[in-house]
C-alpha cells in the first residue's frame, strides 16, 4: 500500500458543533467571527457522522467521503457552507448500514450531476430491528436504504465484505473479526436492548458484521483509522488495520467509538483508553456515538492526542 503525502479531514457531519474552539496548527474551524457573519451560512450539528477525506498522492488529491449523515438536509447544507459541490467527491465508502451513517445519501446522489461509486459491505441492506430494553420494538428501521432507490439515483455499487482499496493510499478494512476479549460481537453487548436482522428469510442477532472502517497509510507517520459507529470495536479495527496493512504505527484514530450506547459498561471504555494509551497515537478523536463519558476519559487519560471534533472542522494531518 502507498503512503499518501498528505490527508486533509473535513468533518461534513457530527453530532457537536462550537464556535468557540480556538484554532491550532492541525484543526482549522468556522468560528465565532464566521458563524457572525450573516452572509454565511452557519454549521449545523445532527447525530450522524460523515467525513470528507482529502487523500493527496503523486500530486492528485482523491476526495472520498465516509458516510452520508443522518439525513441530506445538513450534509447538503454543511458543504454548501463549506464551498465544496457534491460533483467532487469520487468516492463513497458507507461504513455500515444505520440511518444515521447512509441518512444524507439518497439526497447527495440526487444532488450530483454524475453517477458515484459507493462501496458498502451487502448486509448493509439486510432489514434490521431493534428490540429496545424496555420493550420497545423498532421494525425496519433502516427501510430508508435501498438498494434500488439508491442505483436509481446513480450510485454504482461495490458491494465487498473484503477490503477495497479507494486510491493509492487508503483501503476499507472490510468486515472485521472480533478477537478482543472485551469486544465481544453485538452492538448493544452488555445492555437489555438487542439487535436483530433479517438473513434468508429468518431472524438471528444482528452483530452488524457490515461495519467497517476506511484506512489512510500516510508517510513519515503511521495510519490514519476513520472508523463510522466501531460496532466491531474501536481496537478489533486497529488490529484488522495493522493486519491487512502491515504498518504498525497507529498515528490518528478519529471517528465513532460505540461506547455511548446506554447501558455499556464503565470498564469496558476503561479497558479501551488503556489499549489506545498502549498504541502512543498521536491524534485520538472520539466522536459520535462514542459519548461524553468517552470523550472526557480520553481528554483526560490522552491530553496531548485528544481531539475533540466537531461539525465544519477541517483537520490537516
Ligand atoms: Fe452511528
Ligand atoms: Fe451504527
């Protein structure tokens, strides 16, 4: 695999937004004298992800984007705002089949002028459930991605369980396998809620083996691991990472770490800051569904690596 010669983040989608977070050497955002001005459309925040990679190598930039936000309203609005049209991006890879993760893409699609490749693992289009702690049934609730609406709309899908490589210097990991201990398969293990999915016509547990993370080998650094939710676990990814890349050197983790889910276990975020400690990155971002109770362990085990991303921040690395 290459390594890029540059990656620039600029994070389309996230559940935060702040304008009033100073600006460092690395992390760029809209701030209080942007969001001020009138004749600037203002960032908005939802609960769903989407990042823009800006992968640069051999002197040409590849835009691949990493999931579509919750719904198209504010990742359209966002890159709108941010001067970026919907024709640039080469890419899409969906990191698993949740609402909150492929929400935007229908709408971006439709927004384009050309048809888009988006790369996705098949049981992203498996029908889901949810079978919440107190007894509350969600049927269907991905019914919003579909495979035919979505070809219709000029996406050309790959669909892999395999990792796909998207340029020169970045891959999918592919489906993950879960070999931590205390990253045991199921979304919501260690909770009362369940997860179930439809596969040949039965119901069974749904592990969402669909989930993945994209991968950018940067020189002179180490990789860079965007993950979308981790329902695979944040660590089972890096390890799947170091794996297909054979690069060791972990240099930025950014994305969902799946530890905000109500009823997760204190120890088992404890158990995860303490590996991610052991890997000496040199930028950690929990984001999304990683929960506050996560953000403010790293922020306080990892000072110096903490990150704490928000909607319309642009990191260089
Ligand atoms: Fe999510
Ligand atoms: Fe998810």
């Amino acid at each position: 695999m290459h390594a890029a010669d540059k990656v620039v983040i600029t994070t389309l989608v996230e559940n935060y937004v702040d304008m009033l977070i100073p600006d460092t050497d690395t992390v760029k955002r809209p701030g209080l004298a942007y969001h001020f001005d009138l004749r600037n459309q203002k960032i908005l925040a939802e609960n769903g992800l989407a990042m823009l990679v800006d992968v640069y190598f051999g002197g040409k930039r590849y835009r691949i984007l990493l999931d579509t936000g919750l719904t198209d309203t504010v990742i359209l609005h966002n890159m709108s705002a941010l001067g970026i049209s919907p024709n640039e991006i080469d890419h899409v890879v969906l990191s698993h089949g949740h609402p909150d993760h492929y929400g935007g893409l229908l709408g971006l699609l439709k927004a384009r002028d050309y048809p888009l490749t988006v790369t996705l693992h098949p049981d992203a289009f498996l029908i889901r459930h949810v079978k919440a702690g107190n007894g509350m049934v969600i049927p269907y609730y991905n019914q919003s991605l579909r495979r035919d609406e979505i070809e219709a709309a000029g996406a050309r899908l790959v669909l892999a369980r395999d990792p796909v490589p998207v340029c020169p210097a970045a891959t999918t990991t592919g489906e993950i396998p879960f070999e931590v201990a205390f990253e045991p398969p199921g979304p919501a293990a260690g909770t009362a809620s369940s997860l179930w999915c439809l596969r040949d016509g039965r119901f069974e547990e749904d592990a969402t083996v669909d989930d993945m993370a994209l991968i950018v080998n940067i020189k002179d650094k180490g990789l860079l691991v965007i993950t979308g939710c981790a329902h695979a676990g944040v660590i089972n990814t890096i390890h799947h990472a170091r794996k297909i890349t054979g690069e060791e050197k972990i240099y930025a983790l950014l994305g969902g770490f799946h530890l905000g889910f109500p009823g997760i276990p204190a120890d088992k975020c404890t158990m995860t800051i303490e590996e991610l400690k052991g890997l000496n990155p040199t930028v950690v971002s929990p984001m999304h569904c990683s929960g506050f109770r996560t953000l403010a362990a790293v922020q306080q085990a990892m000072p110096e690596a903490f990150l704490l991303n928000t909607a319309g921040a642009q990191i260089t690395l």
